[in-house]
C-alpha cells in the first residue's frame, strides 16, 4: 500500500489475518468444518502489547488485546 494513494481524511487499517470467531451456541449448530468456515459474520484477532506501552517486555509483562470484527 503506497500512503500517497490514503486519503488523509480516513482512518485505515489493514488486516492481514482473521479467525471466524463463534460463540459457544454457534459451535453447537455449526457442526462440519465447512459449516464453520462459511457465511461468517464475525472474526477475531489478537495483538500483543506491554502496559508500559513498550514495543517489548518481559513475558510478566505481556498481555494480549482480542478485537472482535463484526
């Protein structure tokens, strides 16, 4: 992604890899694989982080922030 091309008006961001993400009673009815992995509307990632605000930290240090995507 060239920043030239963003329009400076709009937030971006660029995903690079989401998990569907289902709640216990989804799971229950989905029972295939492909059941599961089509007609998704709601995905999931996970990105480390430090209280600190530090890009690095001890592992008593680390957390990690689950973002939902609906």
């Amino acid at each position: 992604i060239n920043p030239k091309d963003l329009d400076s008006k709009y937030a971006y961001i660029q995903v690079t890899h989401v998990t569907p993400f289902l709640e216990e009673k989804e799971l229950l009815e989905r029972k295939t694989d492909f059941e599961r992995s089509h007609n998704i509307r709601r995905f999931v990632f996970e990105m480390p982080f430090t209280i600190s605000g530090k890009k690095q930290g001890g592992i008593e240090e680390q957390c990690k922030r689950r973002t939902i995507l609906t």
